[in-house]
C-alpha cells in the first residue's frame, strides 16, 4: 500500500556555498584542518555522491609556508576544488579557492 519511504534533504549546498565557506576559514589547528574541512562540504553532493578524496597529498601540510592542496567529490565527474593555503605556528589559512 505504501512505497518504501526515502530519505529527503531539507536543502542543497551548492558549489559557490562551499566556495564560500572555504574562503572563510581563518587559523585552523593543522592538527584538525582535515576534519574541518569535510564539515564544510556538509550538504553538498555529486550525483548522490559525498565522499570526498584527494587529501593523500595532505601529508606536509605541517610545515609552514603555502600549500596547494587538491579535495573533490569522489565522482569522475565531480568539481575538483584547489586550496591555497598558508600554514604559520601550526594555524592554517584558506586565502584562496578555485
């Protein structure tokens, strides 16, 4: 009698809202960037896909100075978003999304 029930999204974060709040992460623990990260793709998917790859290059993001660090929706599709990043005593800075 009834169809099988689907789970609904209240909302869709779209890619300029990701863009967004990327660009507004200011002087994050470098120990807890990578899980801040994935909460700011919260909502945010690719054809039903949320799983985000790419942070394999992550690994000297301890040092300091600018890194460009590569993260996507793991879709072949999927945009691939760069961050530009300054690292300084351990606190890292998004100063640059494309």
């Amino acid at each position: 009698m009834y169809e099988e029930q689907q789970q609904v999204k209240i909302f869709r974060v779209t890619v300029k809202k990701v863009l967004q709040r990327l660009a507004d992460v200011k002087d994050c623990e470098v120990c807890n960037f990578k899980d801040f990260i994935i909460e700011q793709f919260d909502g945010y998917d690719y054809e039903g896909e949320e799983e985000l790859i790419g942070f394999e290059s992550w690994s000297d993001l301890t040092v300091d100075g600018k890194h460009e660090l590569n993260v996507k929706i793991d879709h072949d599709c999927a945009y691939e978003f760069t961050l530009f990043v300054e690292v300084n005593d351990k606190k890292a800075t998004i100063y640059n999304v494309l």
